[in-house]
C-alpha cells in the first residue's frame, strides 16, 4: 500500500495536491494532521469515536492479498504543550498490545532540530550523538597537557636492548601522548547553522519556482500550484 503522513497546515493547497494524488491512484492512505476544515465540513462526533480524539484518528483498514488481515492505523498530532507521548496515542498503544494488531502510526510529533532542518530544537528533536564531537587544538589547555605528558612518559625504559623492548617504548609513548592531548583538549559538539545536508541547488531553484508560482495563484490557480509544490 502506498501511505502518505503529512501535515498539511490547514492549506486549501496541501489539501487540493492529497486529492489530486489520490484521484490519480498514487495513494491508498494519508495520515495528515492539520487538514484544511470549515465549519460546514468539520466531522460531526468525532469526540465521541472510540480511540479519536481532536488530535488522534484511529481506524481498522482491511488489507488485501492472498493473507487478509486487519491493521490498525492512527493518524496523531502531538502539541507541543502535552505529555510525551500524549494520553490520546498511550491509549492506542496500549489498546493494539491487546488486541495483539498491527499498528501503523502516521504522527505529527513536533520534534525540531536544526539537522533535519527546523529552525530550533525542542526536547522531542533531541536525540544522542546528533551534532558531531571535534576536537580543536586551540582550545588545548597547553600546561595541562605538559603535566599529563611528563606523568604518562615517566615509566618509559631509559635503556633500549633489544626490538621487543624499543617496540614497547614506542608503543608507551605514543600512548602517552595520545591520552595527554586527549585529557588537556576534550571534544565539543560542533553545531551549525547551514541547512541539511540534502538540501541542494536544485532544490533551492525549485523553492524559488514554486513561490513565485504561489503569489501568482492566489486569485485561482491552485492546481498548477499544487503541481509546483509536489
């Protein structure tokens, strides 16, 4: 099945290219959060939906094929202001471990960081290890790494005989001076301000494209907007 998750930011053109996509056969699911609503389109007793709630969607689809099953999908918006995770998802979690079912879960779980191209980050973008660790030899405490280095080379045989024992010297050596640089000049994350790593020319001439497309579209002309921004 192809299944789409997305948040469309409650734009008439977000909303127009999902249709156009599934009109075209292109897509079988989409988990969105934030679709483009107006009072006379809103869904009526959704509160009321066992598993639904304002933010949460959820439903059993029938998959098709030689072994048919039942799969559980949710749609799931995270504010930024509740729990993590929410009550509302805990609870479908919670309610397919009985069921013992399949779950797919298309979340909006307003995680930012800056290496996947958000302007900030959040507690929910922070992961281990996302910014790399360097070390900078600028930043070497110079008589601190004296003192490792005197008290590391100090074992050092003075008197070589033999290759075994010139190999062994050697070898404390550059040990010792490995971990003195090492203690004296510690690794810092190193972040950055430019943009993610896919982000490319191309893309940026077609950003550039599709805006202009936009402010050109406002009056009517969503569709070829709509195949812009695809």
């Amino acid at each position: 099945m192809a299944i789409l998750q997305a948040n469309l930011h409650h734009a008439i053109a977000a909303s127009a290219v999902i249709e156009k996509i599934f009109s075209e056969g292109g897509l079988d699911i989409a988990l969105i959060q934030e679709p483009w609503i107006n009072a006379d389109s809103m869904v009526a007793g959704l509160n009321n939906a066992e598993l639904c709630s304002e933010d949460t969607v959820t439903a059993y689809v029938e998959v098709k094929g030689p072994n048919r099953s039942k799969v559980l999908f949710c749609s799931a918006y995270l504010p930024g202001d509740k729990q993590d995770p929410t009550e509302e998802l805990t609870n479908v979690l919670e309610y397919s471990r009985r069921q013992k079912s399949e779950l797919i879960v298309g979340c909006d779980a307003n995680a930012h960081h800056t290496i996947w191209g958000s302007s900030d980050t959040n507690m929910r973008g922070l992961v281990e290890a996302q910014y790399p660790r360097v070390r900078n030899p600028k930043d070497t405490s110079w008589d601190m790494y004296l003192t490792l280095l005197s008290e590391n080379l100090k074992d050092i045989p003075k008197t070589i005989k033999t290759p075994d024992s010139l190999n062994a010297a050697v070898k404390m050596l550059n040990n010792g001076i490995i971990n003195a640089y090492e203690r004296s000049c510690p690794e810092k994350e190193v972040k950055s301000n430019k943009s993610p790593m896919w982000w490319n020319k191309k893309l940026e001439k077609l950003r550039a494209i599709t805006r202009r497309i936009f402010n050109r579209a406002k009056p009517c002309d969503w569709d070829k907007y709509g195949k812009a921004l695809t």
